[in-house]
C-alpha cells in the first residue's frame, strides 16, 4: 500500500527540523551535564575559607571554559576541564585566578576512592598507607620527622612513594595537609588467584608449537614470577630457578604450578611442560606490590614477568601503577603479565563504573597501568568463566586485553600468556642479532594473532580474544609487523598488498606510554591513531572502539569503528577484503614527548584454508587420563553454516570411519570419545574445497616405568611392553636441567649398577617401528617409590591370642627364588627359622603365621634367596608381645620414679579390670577399665605387688606378682 507515496518538502522540511531540534537539545544537556559535573567537583574539593596566596599550601582546584591555561602545572585532573594546579608564586597566582574558576583546595583530593571510603571513625586503627609525592627526596624528609609516630616500610624510586604504618588519627591530622604528599592510599595484601584445573595443551596451539616449530622453547629468556617462591627442587624447575634476593620466604604450590605453566621441563610427565621450557625463573615476592627494583631485573636479564595475585577491585590509578607505567617506560623490552582476577560477579565501588554489576571488576590498583598486560580465562570447553573479572579500566580503557586457558581461575590464565610471551622474545631475539623485541611489538603481536571469541569485535570480557600461541610465535618468524616513530603532528605509512581470497586483514598498533599523574582521571599521555585504507577506493577503516559509558547496556554493545583516545593499542580489521594494496597509516595525534615508538601487526588470513592443530603427538591422546580427545583445526569460511565431514583411519587411510557428519568447520573443534584401542590414527575433514589429514598419532597405553628393586650396588627398572616398540630409550636427571637419554636397550627391563649410573630420577620412552614419536612415562625417583632391595615393605599383624602373622611384599617376584621368615636378635644373629615359601613369578605378597611368639621383645627379618644364588635381607622388625600370658609388665622389677609399663595380649578387651595388692591382701590400687598402658607407681611402698586382671564378666585371667624397688 505504500508503493506508491512520496513525501512532499513541507513535511520533509519538518523532519529535518525536528531532528535538528533533538540533536541540539541533546548537546545542550550534555553541555548542562559537563557543567553540573564540574561544578560539583570543585565544591568538593574547594577550601573557600582562604581564597590568599600561600606558600605551604600551594594546591588550588581551577575549571577552565575553553583551552587549558599555558602556565597551569597540572597534579592531579579530575575532568577535562577542571584539575588540581601547584602554585608557588604569587604572579602566577593572581593570573589563573583572572582566567579560571579558582579556589584553594582543600585536602580530599589527595585521598585515593578507597581510601576516601575508611578515614572516618578508624583513628586509632594501625594501617599502612601509600603516600606519594613530587619529590621523593622532600616526601620522605617531611615524613621521617613524624618519627617515631610512623613507620617507613618501603620506599618505591619509581613512583616517588613511600610505604608507612601508622594511624588514620595521624594521617589525618599530621600526614594529609603536608605539601610534598600529592597522593594516600591504603595498603592491601595480595592473594593468589586460584591456581590450575585442567590444563590443555590443545588450546592455543601449545602441541603445535611443541611439535612444529622446532626449538622455540624460550631459551636464554628469564621469566620473572612475582608471588610467593616456586619449589625450586620441583623436577620440572630443576637447576633453573636463579637466585634472588627479592624471593618470598615462603614455597608455595602455587607459584611451583604458576612457573611449571610458563615453562615446566617436562621432566615429570609430558603434562609437566610449559610454554617456554628452555627458559629461566627469577622469584620475587609481592609482598612489595610496587614495580621491582629495574636494576635486579635487568642484571638478571628478568623480560617477562608473571603477576598470578590481585587484591581488591581499585577503580583508580595509583601509585602501584605509577610504578609500573615509570619501570615499563624506562624499559622498553620488559613486559609485566597481569592475571585480570576472579570477581567478574562483582561490582566496583568507588569511580564511574561503580554498581555496575559484572563490569569493571580487576583487582588491584596496579592492574590499571596501561603498559602491562591483563588476562581473563575460558574454561576447557570455551566458555568465559563468570568467575573471570572484566573491564572497563577506570578510564574506560579495554581490559583485560587478551584471554587465555584457566578453568577455574585468571592465574593459570596470566602463566600461559607469560610462557608464550618468552618464547615470542626468543624466537625475535634468534633472528635479531639476540636484541630482544620491544614490549609494544610483542603485544601488537599477541593482539594481533588473538582469536575473536564470546562477541563479535573486541569486548570489555575478552579484549582482543584467545591467545593463540602457535599464530603469535610464527607471526613473529614471518616477520609480520614493522614499527617506527613519530613526533608531534608526524605520519607513518607502509602499503601492504592483499591476495584475492582473503577471509581478513588484521592490523594491531601498540606502543609504551609514558607515566601520567598519580590519580589522574585518564591515563593515556600520548595519543597515536591507526587507520587502514584501500587504496583504490579511497575507503578509511578507524579502529574498533567500545563504548565507555557508565551503564551496563551500553558497556556491552559491539564496537564501532572511531578514533580511539584511551587505550595504548588499537585495531582495525576488514573481513572479506578485497583484493588490492592497503594503507597502514599511524598519526602522531598527541604526542607531548619529543617523540613515541610504536609498533605494528598485520596479517592475512585466506579463505578456504584448513589444518589440524591437536592432536599432535602420542602424548595428546592418553585414555587413562581423559576419555575425550579435543580434535582442533583452524579454518577460515565465508559462512559460519559451511560444514565438513569428520573421519578416522585405523589402517593409514586404506579404510575410512565417519565420526561425524556436517559438522560446522567454523568451530575449529570436535570433541571424540578416544576408542579403547591400540592402534595407528589418523584424522581427514572433508570439505568442499578439499580434504584435509591430520598428523598420524599413535592410540595406547601410556608406558608405565616400575622399581623392581634398589640394593646398594644396582637396581631394576621395567615397564609395560608398547605394541608398536623395537627399543626403548632410558632418561635420566644428571647435573643438567632436563632429562637426559642414557642407553636404548631392547628388552622391557634393565638392571643398572649404580656406580655406573648414580642418578636418582629415571624415565623409559618407546622406540616405535613406524617412526612416529611415542609419550615418555612418567619419571620417577627410585628412592622414593618405596621400593628395597627386591621388596616393598615386611611387616606384621598381631592376632587374637597373639599369633603372630609376618607379611612381605615383593617389588620384583621374578627375581627371586624362596623367601625365608627368620627369628633373630637385635643384632641380626639367627635364632631360628619359622619358614620357607617357594616364590612365584606374579605373586608379590607372601605371609607366615607363628603361632608360639616368646614373650617380651622378639625380633623378625626375611632372608630373600635369588634366582642367582645369591641372598638379601629385610630389615629386622621388633615384636612386643606377652607370649602364652594375658599380661605383661615391664620393667619387673619397676623403679618407682618411673611408670610400670604393661602390654595385654592381642585380644583381651581393654574394659577389663586391673588390681593391685600388697604382700598382706591389701588393696592398693584397683582399675575398672585398663589404664592406658602405664601405671604411676611413685606412692607405692618399696616391695612385692600381686596383681590380678580380670576379665569384665568376672572371669579371673590371670595373677603375678611384681617387685617394686
């Protein structure tokens, strides 16, 4: 019905009218809204009662209308337009009263939100307190005369803070109204951030950098661990913890899991390896949460370092973040890895995001800096964890900037980001003369390469999207990225060339921002700007931006494309581009040092593309620790309704079994029951535009090593035999950091003399007939399996009527002949034999029972004759019993300054009835219950004592006598 209408102009003028109406009427309340903002900043903040010059309060909140004042030495901004100056003259005093809204201001702006919110009613609460000044040397002249009401803990050079204790009562009316004090904070302790459930080396491409990219294991990369101290016996961190004078007192499992993530040998079992398991670890402890000393970092050559801890939500910038923007500006290589936390249902507080739930919730005030790296997690299956805490920072910028593996917590999830990161710094280091890569080429990297998840675009849950590991470090070798740098006004281009086909371009700025004012409202200080534009067209793309403002819808709406004046990285991408050359253009928007280094991430993916990344090797597919196998590809289509067929070949691709059919190859991922099997593999996607194998991979038991026996001059290692194995090679822990490959024997079992390999730790890896690499067991210290020489353990039961029953446990049966229980003496002489058991091969438990045990101490050891002839012995077990008797007491005769001591027989309850009497028939002492094994006899009288026990149904056991001297 409407085909056919056409609006006339009168009513069109109408419309534009009323959209200019709108629109203007809208800027008007934004401008009232600016204003109202304004207005009740500074009468917050104004202290009204003194509007005269001073030299000890040189502090003065001014609003300005238009363009800042030239001559206004800026501490602390609170908005754009409205911020806390230093005066220290009176000229410049009477100029900025002319040209601003001004007043003096009072002392609440030196207060961070959370402090603000415990001042009241706390005076005589010791605390420790942040204070933060211009001038370290004048903050901490001006605190030490305080002394002894206050405390310095810590000074911190680069944030110009110092660490105090002392009280609220104080710091209020002492500490605040100083001069050199521009910032106050509370303290809070760190915690760790829930460590490692289900780690999974299919995500990321972690198997397919182990198994792809040869040698990129973080060699000559020290990987900083700040927490409490990693166990630095711990197989897999033997012999690369440095020393450090910076560690926690305390070992924790927490930080040995943390370090074994980022870069585990492996030693221990394949699940024991890390990202960058060439790499080094330097502990330091976050008991200091400020930035580590840059002079212990750089002469340990510390370029990475993990932070698995948070605090409290602290939607501010404070001084712990100060400390890390100065150390991460002064250093440009050094990259701080920040776990995000784990109050993601949680809201903040203090700052514009306050009450918002599940938004702007990291943890801790140094998580707020803009040259660290922040990491939320996702869970094995792909979901984000609510758990996982999110942003905006509290200027709005973007965190955390990149997710990665952590099931139940953002610590495991901030390790694996670490370990790749070492490894990317050595990967550019080996073909970079060993000069290391600059932190903003390695986040441009990692950002760039980051798999888009949850939403579509960037998102304050997921920042950039997954880690992919595999991407980033072969980014890197292919050389993906340049970088340069700009002043003031400047541009920087480079033109890249498109291929037909492409699915997209990705293009990632990043750059290190110089430090801004403890407090400040923003914390960007130099503004670069990226666009991308095709050239034949003419056509611009801006860089993703989020929305920023305060309210939940609009937190999580998609991005758009604008300029972006918040965050240290920005992004374009183009999905389907067309073939062609592209413009890669970086402006120097605002740069307020001389000038800024920035680097730059491209990359082309291209459509109809496939290849299988897990599994990789034997050691992805082990039954006994997980049923399901997580198949993984990466794809790149078009339509997201694109499907493929899954299959599976048993006999190298002669015969072919469906698992699944139209599968949507978009999801990169298909979980398979592993089939109880031993065999061969291998798996084909079948598509439209072709098929596609995967690496073939072996299906079976892992091998497992076994102790047979540990004598002093040899011991016997054997094993399970593979299906597939003509050989197997035995590892060892020697004097160096990873297990080292000793001897290939054919057999399943050795038998090693010990001065020839007096090593403690060992593993057996198969040798297959086709070639393909198996999974090495699990390495085990042969002194802690509980295993002897041919035994376990020889032990015994006592038995009603104390029968005694010996028992021995064999660690080797099929070494030995017979096995002979033996009284003896203390001293190991024979007594006498009790009895002989011929051994059988499978048969590891073996027991004797002797049914006239002599009473008091008797003593038991097992004589094990050896197939060979030769003989070996248990140790010698001691046996208190009674004998034949119910009771027995000892010493007989007693001293009285010590307890008689008795034992019963194995059998007689202990609610039966013990007394005592003297030679007369006087009762001395009478027990309705046995006294627990002694008796105090200290107020007898020296002399002959008839007991009787009795059972409790009255029936007489036994009498004595007992000599008391």
């Amino acid at each position: 019905m409407f085909k056919h209408y056409r609006p006339n102009m009168k009513t069109f003028c109408k419309c534009i009218a009323i959209i200019c109406c709108v629109f203007i009427q809208s800027r008007v309340f934004a401008q009232l809204n600016k204003k109202g903002i304004a207005d009740s900043l500074f009468r917050r903040n104004a202290d009204t009662s003194n509007l005269q010059f001073s030299e000890t309060r040189p502090y003065y909140i001014i609003h300005w209308e238009n363009d800042k004042p030239a001559t206004a030495k800026i501490i602390r901004q609170f908005s754009e337009s409205t911020a806390i100056v230093e005066i220290n003259t009176e000229p410049d005093f009477s100029l900025l009263k002319k040209q601003t809204r001004f007043a003096p201001a009072n002392d609440l702006w030196k207060y961070s939100p959370f402090a603000e919110q415990l001042i009241d009613d706390n005076d005589n609460i010791q605390q420790k307190f942040i204070l933060a000044g211009q001038s370290l040397v004048g903050l901490i002249s001006a605190v030490e005369k305080l002394k002894p009401q206050l405390t310095i803990i810590f000074v911190d050079q680069l944030s110009k803070s110092v660490l105090i204790k002392t009280s609220f009562k104080l710091l209020k009316e002492k500490l605040v109204s100083l001069k050199e004090i521009i910032f106050i904070d509370v303290r809070v302790d760190p915690q760790s951030e829930t460590g490692i459930i289900g780690y999974n080396r299919s995500f990321h491409g972690l198997n397919a950098v182990d198994y792809s990219i040869p040698g990129a294991n973080g060699k000559n990369i020290v990987a900083g661990v700040k927490e409490q101290k990693m166990e630095e016996t711990d197989l897999d961190l033997h012999k690369r913890v440095l020393a450090s004078s910076l560690a926690a007192p305390t070992i924790t499992s927490h930080a040995t899991v943390i370090s074994s993530i980022i870069g585990g040998a492996g030693n221990s079992f394949y699940d024991g390896r890390g990202i960058a398991y060439g790499c080094k670890f330097y502990p330091s402890s976050f008991s200091n949460l400020f930035a580590d000393d840059a002079v212990l970092l750089n002469t340990n050559k510390v370029t990475v370092q993990n932070h698995s801890y948070g605090t409290i939500i602290q939607q501010f910038y404070g001084a712990e973040a100060v400390s890390y923007d100065v150390l991460t500006w002064q250093n440009k290589n050094f990259v701080p890895v920040f776990s995000a936390g784990n109050q993601g249902t949680s809201s903040a507080t203090t700052g514009p995001y306050a009450n918002i739930p599940g938004y702007a919730n990291l943890t801790g005030n140094f998580k707020m800096a803009k040259n660290i790296i922040t990491v939320g997690a996702i869970d094995n299956k792909g979901n984000i964890p609510a758990e996982s805490s999110v942003g905006p920072l509290y200027d709005g910028r973007v965190a955390p900037q990149i997710i990665a593996l952590g099931p139940n917590g953002t610590s495991d999830a901030a390790a694996v980001v670490s370990g790749t990161i070492a490894v990317i710094q050595q990967v550019y280091a080996d073909s970079n003369n060993q000069s290391l890569p600059p932190a903003s080429l390695t986040k441009a990297i990692l950002y760039n390469t980051a798999e888009d998840v949850y939403t579509k675009g960037i998102d304050y849950k997921t920042g950039y999207g997954l880690l992919n590991s595999y991407t980033a470090i072969k980014s890197i070798q292919q050389k993906e990225y340049d970088g340069n740098s700009l002043s003031q006004g400047q541009q920087w281009t480079k033109t890249i060339s498109i291929p037909a086909n492409a699915a997209q371009l990705k293009a990632t700025l990043a750059w290190t921002d110089s430090a801004t004012s403890v407090n400040n409202n923003k914390a960007l200080i130099n503004d670069l700007d990226l666009e991308v534009q095709e050239i034949s067209s003419g056509t611009i793309y801006k860089p993703w931006v989020l929305n920023a403002t305060a309210h939940i819808d609009s937190l999580a709406k998609q991005p758009t494309r604008k300029r972006d004046s918040l965050n240290t990285a920005e992004q374009v991408s183009i999905s389907l581009p067309a073939a062609g050359n592209y413009l890669i253009r970086v402006k120097g928007t605002s740069v307020n040092t001389a000038s800024i280094s920035f680097s730059i991430a491209y990359r082309t993916d291209t459509l109809n593309t496939f290849s299988f990344t897990s599994p990789q090797h034997a050691s992805d597919v082990n039954r006994a620790e997980n049923e399901n196998l997580d198949i993984r590809w990466k794809t790149f289509v078009a339509d997201t309704n694109q499907t493929g067929n899954l299959y599976i070949s048993y006999n190298s691709g002669t015969n072919w079994q469906l698992l699944k059919t139209a599968h949507k190859i978009y999801t990169n991922y298909y979980q398979w029951p592993i089939k109880d099997t031993s065999s061969t593999a291998v798996f084909k996607m079948e598509t439209s535009f072709g098929d596609f194998l995967s690496k073939s991979f072996i299906i079976s038991k892992v091998t497992r090593l076994n102790i047979d026996f540990v004598c002093a001059d040899s011991f016997g290692l054997s094993w399970n035999k593979h299906i597939y194995a003509n050989g197997y090679k035995i590892y060892t822990l020697t004097d160096s950091a990873y297990l080292k490959h000793i001897l290939t024997v054919a057999d399943t079992f050795t038998v090693l003399k010990r001065s020839a390999y007096p090593s403690l730790v060992y593993a057996v890896e198969p040798v297959l007939t086709n070639g393909l690499p198996a999974a090495r067991s699990i390495a085990l210290d042969i002194t802690q399996q509980g295993v002897k020489c041919f035994y376990k353990t020889f032990y015994y039961n006592l038995q009603d009527q104390n029968n005694l029953d010996l028992i021995l446990e064999l660690s080797a049966a099929s070494y030995v002949d017979s096995i002979f229980f033996e009284q003896v003496t203390a001293s190991g002489n024979l007594v006498q034999t009790s009895g002989r058991v011929k051994a059988i091969n499978n048969i590891q438990l073996y027991n004797h029972l002797v049914n006239d045990v002599p009473p008091g101490t008797s003593y038991w050891r097992v004589k094990i004759k050896l197939k060979s002839g030769a003989f070996v012995y248990t140790e010698i077990i001691s046996v208190l019993t009674t004998g034949k008797r119910f009771i027995l007491f000892y010493p007989n005769p007693a001293g009285r300054n010590s307890p008689l001591t008795y034992v019963l027989q194995q059998g007689v309850p202990p609610d039966s009835r013990l007394q005592l009497f003297d030679i007369t028939g006087r009762l001395l002492k009478s027990f309705n219950e046995m006294p627990g094994g002694t008796i105090d006899i200290s107020t007898m009288a020296p002399g002959i004592i008839i007991y009787k026990l009795v059972s409790n149904d009255s029936k007489l056991l036994e009498t004595g006598k007992l000599v008391i001297w």
